[in-house]
C-alpha cells in the first residue's frame, strides 16, 4: 500500500537527455525558434544540436522547416502538439518527485532521524 | 570532441534562464533603445554649446548623427540581433481564467479608488463654501511657510520620478533571480537622477553650466541608452558562452 502510494511515473527519456531537455525548454517558451538562436540559448555545438534536432523531429516532439530568406537557408523549429503536452508532462512529473522527496525528507526529520538520501521510485514506463 | 561534450552538458541545463532568456529575447535588444537613445540625445540644441564651433554647422552634424542613428535603430540593430542571437516568434497565449478575474478585480478597484477621491473631493468643495472665509483667515500663515519651502528656481523631478516608476513595476513584477540587479540598476538610476534634480538647491550656481542643462533637457535619451546597454549586457550575460567547433554536421541546418 505504502510501495503504490511512492510510485511516481518515471519521466519520457527521450525528454530527460540534457541537450534535448534544453531545447524542448527554449521551444516551449515560444513558437518557434532558429537554429542560430537555439544554437546561442542552449549552447549547445551546432552538431551536438543538429543531431538531437533530428532525434526530436524522429520521434514527432518537433516540426522542422526550411525556407531561403536572403539566399541563405533558414531553419525555423517549432514545438508539435504532442510535443509541447509531452513535455508539459515532464515538468509536472518532475514536480512530483520533487514533492515527494521533500516530503520524505520532511517525515524523516520529524521522526528525528538522520535524513538518508534516497532516491524516488519510479515506475518502469516505455521508451 | 569530449571537452565539447562536457561543455554541451554543462552549458545545456538551466531551464529558469532558458525561459527567461527566450520570454524576454525582443525586450533585452538594448541595442535599439541606444539607437534611438542617442538619436533623441542629438537632438538636443544644448549639444551646440559644447563643440566650438558655429551654431548652424553644429545643428548639421547633429542632424546627420542623429540620421545615422535612426539607420541602425530600423536597419542594422534588427540584423545584428539576427545575426549573432537568432530569431524567434513569441508566444502569444490566451488570457486564462484567473487572469480575467484579476483583470476585473483591479478594474472594480480603482473605479472604488476614483470614487472615493471624488466623495473627498466633493465633501471639502462643501466645506469650503460653508466655512472658506474663517478657514482661509488660519490658513494664511500655514500656506506662507509652505511657500517659503518651494525653491526660487524650477526643479525637474520626471526623469527620477520615471526611474522610480520603473522600479516600482520591476518589483511589482516579482524580479526573477536570472535578471536581479535589474532592482539595483533602476534604484541607483533614480537616486542619480534624483541628485541631479536637487542639487541646485544647495548649489544654486550649478544650474548654470551646459552639463547640467545637457542632463536635464536630455534625460529621456540619456535613460534610453543606459537601460539599452544594461539589457544588451544582460542577454549577453545570460547566453552561454559559444563553442566554436567546426563539424559539418549543422552546416545543413543553419
């Protein structure tokens, strides 16, 4: 009873990645962004970017386009639907856990014990 | 590749700046505010007495200066900007349900706010109509020492009254920790403006000097600048630093 009241969804992987984790980050703040300025906000190489770019179009979190503006080629990303809930989700997962760890730290220190760093329980979710 | 690697982690998680810097991207373009800070400075005809030269070829080159900083104010700030820090579109959301209720409630309050001054307002008209002449007859030696208060020369308050405007709003605002010494910036904004505004009332003698007609007549530009360049330092400050590396890998996207 105690197990199933700690479980807490674990968060979507393919979200938890730090470069893509910063990316998604910047894309929900706006409608969409260029690879310069995501490039410059997450500073992150133009390689390193390129690549997750991909990973996140591949799995339909992101909508890349391309169009000439000034005979150079720009490319606008912008967050898809399933994209911008996904990751709304992440954060209150995130806030979940953060809740309940406190409140384990917070029962611990009550009782007048020595809090011990534990992690939360996730639950295994597909990938 | 690996010091790259690290370099991407470290630099890739900060979600609150993240935010921040890309909520507030179009308003921390302080470029432009210099632009047209020191297009509205050139303007100023105190300018002429500083340069030793006559009056009309002086309104010249302030005139061409003042042109050339409208041209970087429409021209080359906007390309710069997309140049160095990117482009993006802002997003627009939809005033949700508790910001409607807000909204209202700030309405009612100040139509009760107005309607309050106005029953003062109307209660002392009526009592000076009923009781104005034996009122007036005490009055007389308040209102005298009151007027022996105000300065014999004028004293321009607007520009520290701004500054303190803009910080009462930054604190209403609630100052997120990315972007806190903007608090210290506009408090010592307004307290500078505000010493400019009453030293002549110890210094009399100071009002004559170009300087400080030039700080007066020219506060609006001067203000412009100094909030467009603490803006441009601010988005520069809260980008990461670049990593130059040179792969192919992102010449496709770019």
């Amino acid at each position: 009873m105690n197990d199933d009241r700690n479980m807490v969804r674990s968060p979507n992987r393919l979200i938890h990645e730090p470069a893509r984790l910063a990316i998604l980050t910047v894309l929900s703040s706006c409608e969409s962004a260029d690879f310069v300025f995501l490039h410059t906000a997450t500073g992150l190489s133009k390689g390193n970017l390129s690549v997750q770019l991909t990973n996140l179009e591949q799995a339909g979190l992101v909508a890349i386009t391309k169009e000439i503006t000034d005979k150079k080629m720009r490319t606008t990303v912008s967050l898809s639907k399933r994209g911008r809930s996904e990751i709304d989700e992440y954060w209150k997962t995130m806030d979940a856990i953060r809740e309940q760890m406190q409140s384990q730290k917070r029962r611990r220190t009550s009782l007048g014990r020595r809090p011990i760093p534990q992690p939360a329980r996730l639950s295994v979710a597909p990938i | 590749m690996e010091a790259c690697a690290s370099a991407d982690a470290g630099s890739a998680l900060n979600a609150e700046r993240l935010k921040y810097v890309t909520e507030h991207f179009h308003q921390l373009q302080g470029l432009t505010w210099v632009a047209l800070g020191a297009a509205l400075l050139f303007q100023q005809s105190v300018l002429g007495d500083l340069l030793p030269f006559p009056r009309g070829l002086t309104d010249l080159i302030f005139l061409a200066l003042s042109l050339a900083c409208y041209t970087a104010l429409f021209r080359y700030a906007p390309r710069y900007y997309r140049g160095r820090f990117g482009w993006i579109e802002p997003r627009y959301g939809r005033p949700d349900y508790k910001r409607l209720r807000f909204l209202f409630k700030r309405r009612v309050f100040f139509l009760k706010l107005f309607a309050f001054f106005l029953l003062v307002f109307l209660s002392v008209l009526l009592v000076l109509r009923l009781l104005g002449r034996p009122v007036g007859h005490y009055a007389d030696s308040i209102i005298g020492d009151f007027h022996s208060m105000i300065p014999a020369h004028p004293v321009k308050f607007s520009p520290a009254l701004c500054w303190s405007v803009c910080l009462c709003a930054c604190f209403r605002t609630n100052p997120q920790k990315e972007d806190l010494y903007r608090t210290y910036f506009l408090a010592s904004g307004a307290l500078a403006w505000a010493f400019v505004a009453l030293y002549p009332i110890w210094h009399p003698e100071a009002m004559h000097p170009t300087l400080w007609k030039f700080l007066n007549s020219g506060w609006i530009g001067l203000s412009l600048i100094a909030w467009g360049l603490y803006n441009y330092m601010t988005l520069v400050r809260l980008m990461p630093k670049r990593i130059e590396t040179h792969d192919a890998e992102g010449a496709d996207y770019e």
